[in-house]
C-alpha cells in the first residue's frame, strides 16, 4: 500500500544528496543553469578517440540512420541525424549530473 502521509523531500534535501553523491554539483547550486549546461555539454572536453570509440560511434550513427529511414525519413535527413550524434555525441540515459563524471558514458 502507498503510504499518501509519506514526507516528500525538500529541493534542499535534495540539493544536498546530491552534492554527497557527486560534489562537483557543489560549485552548480547557485549558477545559472546555462552555466551547468554549457559545461556538461562542452565538446572541448573530450578524450582523444580511441579505435574503440570509433568504432561504437561508427555502429551508433548506423544504427541512427537506419532507425530514421525506418520511421520515414529521407535519406538526407537520416544522415544528417547521423552525423549530428557525431558533432554533439549527447544521449541522455541517465541523470544529467552523471554527465560531470563521465560525459561520453551518456
């Protein structure tokens, strides 16, 4: 049974878990969001590609075309979705505070 009486968490319970979990979040809290969001999706960042990470971007983007073509998009359109994973590699599966840690894993 759900308990309906359950005590939700504060934002500042949650800020604080958060910062336990992943203090790099600590220098975040008071910024404007832009500012976490330029510096989790900054592409300067990046390790050199390694013949691994090449080869898993190469099988992505041909997994992205095909799932586009399949769902009716023109060729042209399909790559150049394709080639936008490669420009901006950001697929969101998980929360985006993981992202400080290990921003190629999502």
């Amino acid at each position: 049974m759900i308990d309906t009486e359950a005590k939700c968490a504060t934002p500042e319970e949650v800020r604080a878990a958060l910062t336990v979990l992943m203090p790099p979040l600590a220098d975040f809290w008071s910024r404007p969001l832009r500012d976490y969001a330029a510096f989790v999706y900054q592409t300067a960042r990046r390790r050199p590609v390694s013949a691994a990470r090449a080869f898993a971007m190469d099988r992505l983007q041909d997994a992205v075309l095909r799932a586009a073509l399949r769902a009716g998009f023109e060729h042209q359109e399909a790559q150049a979705a394709a080639e936008e994973l490669y420009a901006s590699p950001v697929v969101q599966t998980g929360p985006h505070c993981l992202m400080l840690y290990e921003p190629d894993a999502f």
